[in-house]
C-alpha cells in the first residue's frame, strides 16, 4: 500500500483531498460503466521517474538521447498489446481515448470525407462526430441507429443503403452507452461494399475482448480498432490504436506524431505496459467473463422488479434504464438520490429520448469496478436492493441516512486495490 508520506509533509492540501477521494472510493460502490480500479502494480508505474523523460517519435527513432529504458518500456506494450489483441502494429502513445480517434481520423482520411458511426442517441460518442465537436467541421458524419430499440440489434440493412448513397471511407463501430454486441462479419461486409475502412472504437468493451469474453474485430478483417486503455481493461488513463497490419500502423504513427502530439506520457506507457501483461493472465479471462455475469445478474434482477432497461438487457458490461417508465423519474434525479447513499453511476440519455442531455431520461450502469471488487451474482442483488430502496425512499433524509450506512458497511467487505482498508 502507499503511503504518500511525501505529499502529506509537502502539500497537505493536496494530500486532504487524496485522502477524501480514497476514503471515497473505499465506502462507495462505484457503477460508472467506464470506471475501475487498477492493481497496485498499474499506479506505482504511473508514479515514477518515467515522468522526467521526453521520448518524441517512436522506439529506436527518437528525437532525444537516453532512451535506452524508455523503448524498452515502449516496446512491451507495444508487443504485449498486439499479443493481447492479435494485430499487426499498435500505437500506445495516444493520450486518451478522444485524441486516438482524432488521430485515426486524420490518418485514414482526406478533410471532406464522410463517416458512417452509430446514431449518437442510440449510444454513440462524441469523438464519432457529435455536432459540437470540431471534427464536423473537417469530416462529414452520416448515421446508423438501432433497428429495433427492444432487441437492441443494429439496422445492417439501413446501413449498407447509407452506405451506398453517402459513399463513407469509414465505417466506424463502437459505443459509449450500448448493452449488446456488434454483428462485425456484417459491418466488414458493409465496408467492403463500398470499399471504406471497418474501425472499432473498443474502449468500453476492450477488457471483455482482451478476456475472450465478447469477439475481436480483428478476427472479423477490420483495420483499426481505437481503445481507452483504463475501463474495462483496467488501465491507466490513455488511449491507443491498433491496426491489422504495418502499412496502416505508418499512417497511424505519423498522425499521432509528429500529426497530433508531442512527447508521450511515457509513465503512462510503462503502466499501459504493466496493465497488458495483466491482461494477458489467465485470471483476466475470469475477470472479463464475471463482469458479464454481474451485468447480466443485476439486469434480471432490476427488470424482474419492475426496471425497463433498454434493449431489455444486457450482453456486456453495460446496461441503460428508462427511469420514467421505470419509477417515473428523471435519470438526474435518480443520479442525485444515489449519490447520497454512496452509489455513483450517470444519467444517460435513452434513445428518441425527450428530454434534454443534461436532464436525460435514463441513467447508465456498469459493473467492471464492482466485479474487480469482488462482487458477485448475490452481491447484484444487494445492491439492486439498496438502489431500488433509495429511490423508493427518496423524499425521506432519515431513510437515506441509515442506507449510506448500510452501503458503508456492505463496502467493507470487498476493498478496493491500493486502498488500506
Ligand atoms: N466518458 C466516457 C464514458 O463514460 O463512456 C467516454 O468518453
């Protein structure tokens, strides 16, 4: 465990606020879809002398001397990365997960050229081209959605139409609020048709690809897949890009630099090391397949007890509620009331939903924190009993008093990596 003696000497502000936020973690139950807890291993190599050095360009070909421990590092993650996702180049520079799209983008395609990504009500992300991002002033986005909301498959047929009438030089998969699978075999054949490149922005399913749990892209002929490095693959915070073979990776590697970046985090890609060699343990594989059972447990369980979940379930590590339909609230509210007995998730749109963005319909779930916690299928239930007993409870302070401390409690029997108990 750390002990941060340093910073409580050296700062005391700084270590207060450490301190809140670790005691924070430690009593709450975190369902933020796109959150987890690294191992201790991840965080001590995000803190160390890594940080000091500036590696512009890539290992073997830098910018600076004394790179010999930097392209070692580099190196590792570069081929563990690859192992792990059976592709032929990977780039772990990428900052984040917006800045590897942006960077894929300017890779594979001239200003003008058009992009066919999920609908963005239907649980897609702003980097795929949502109207307040830059991006649409240099690519043209046109969408696909879901063809039926209950079922939650994918209008393949709407999609190859659109494909022929907008002629995209990019078909893009992947999702930030979407409970199912991708038919990839379809949406390569989709590409193919009209000769674009098939992308996969894994970020929220890259730890269940990684475990075996859910396909990968690659098995299916696609040319790029775009990860965040800190969900599901329980990272740390970063991005990366993958490519089928060496000719793409070039294009992939002049556009993050000199195209995009500067100086890699190179802290952080000896963590996005260390993370990839974890990843690559049979133990991951169980961990990526529990995940799934926890969601799709506490889904049952939720529905079961009157919740409408879009989609009607969940095939990953995701889910989405209606809250109006399900106890005739507001996503934000429900967002609010649960953080007051310590479960933090987010209000989400739902698709067609009517209201606005920052007062949405739903809210989104997830169980990659909790299962790394720990939890499993009877703990689901515990906490959707808790959930189930805010809401209910929502307009008496006393009743919600006395569940934080029942969480509190619950909380103490699975600790949170890195945190003393
Ligand atoms: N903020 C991430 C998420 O919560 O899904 C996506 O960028």
């Amino acid at each position: 465990m750390f002990t941060y003696d340093s910073l409580r000497q050296n700062d005391p502000s700084v270590f207060q606020s450490l301190q809140g936020e670790m005691q924070r973690q430690a009593d709450g139950v975190e369902l933020i879809a796109s959150e987890n807890y690294v191992s201790p291993a991840v965080m001590e190599a995000m803190g160390t002398v890594f940080n000091n050095k500036y590696s512009e360009g890539y290992p073997g070909k830098r910018y600076y001397g004394g790179q010999e421990f930097t392209d070692q590092v580099e190196s590792l993650a570069i081929d563990r990365a690859k192992q792990l996702f059976r592709c032929g180049h990977a780039n772990v520079q990428p900052h984040a997960g917006c800045p590897a799209n942006v960077a894929m983008y300017f890779a594979l395609l001239e200003p003008g050229d058009c992009v066919l990504g999920m609908d963005l009500g239907h649980g897609g992300h702003l980097s795929h081209g949502h109207p307040v991002t830059y991006l649409t002033k240099i690519f043209r986005f046109v969408r696909y959605g879901m063809k039926d909301i209950e079922t939650g498959e994918l209008d393949y047929d709407a999609m190859l139409e659109t494909a022929k009438k907008e002629k995209p030089k990019l078909v893009l998969a992947g999702y930030s609020a979407y409970p199912r699978e991708v038919d990839y075999a379809k949406m390569k054949a989709i590409a193919d048709a009209v000769g674009a490149y098939a992308v996969m922005d894994m970020a929220h399913v890259a730890g269940l690809i990684a475990g075996g749990v859910h396909k990968n892209p690659f098995d299916y002929g696609f040319d790029v897949v775009t990860t965040t490095t800190h969900k599901t693959l329980r990272g740390p915070r970063g991005g990366m890009i993958l490519s089928k073979n060496e000719e793409i990776g070039k294009k992939i590697d002049k556009s993050v630099f000199p195209g995009f970046q500067g100086g890699p985090i190179m802290q952080m890609i000896a963590a996005k090391a260390v993370a990839f060699g974890e990843a690559l343990q049979p133990e991951f594989k169980e961990y990526a397949a529990q995940i799934v059972r926890n969601s799709k447990h506490l889904a049952k369980y939720l529905m079961d007890r009157g919740a409408k979940l879009i989609t009607n379930g969940t095939d990953n590590h995701l889910m989405l509620v209606d809250c109006i339909k399900s106890w005739n609230i507001p996503g934000g509210e429900v967002e609010k009331v649960l953080d007051e007995v310590g479960i933090t998730l987010n209000k989400n749109s739902i698709p067609n939903d009517q209201r606005k963005p920052m007062d949405p319909s739903g809210i989104r779930l997830g169980t990659p924190a909790i299962t790394t916690r720990g939890m499993r299928e009877n703990d689901m239930e515990v906490l959707a009993d808790f959930m189930l007993a805010a809401i209910e409870r929502r307009a008496d302070p006393t009743a919600l008093h006395a569940l934080h401390e029942e969480v509190k409690t619950f909380c103490r029997r699975f600790p949170v990596p890195g945190i003393s108990a």
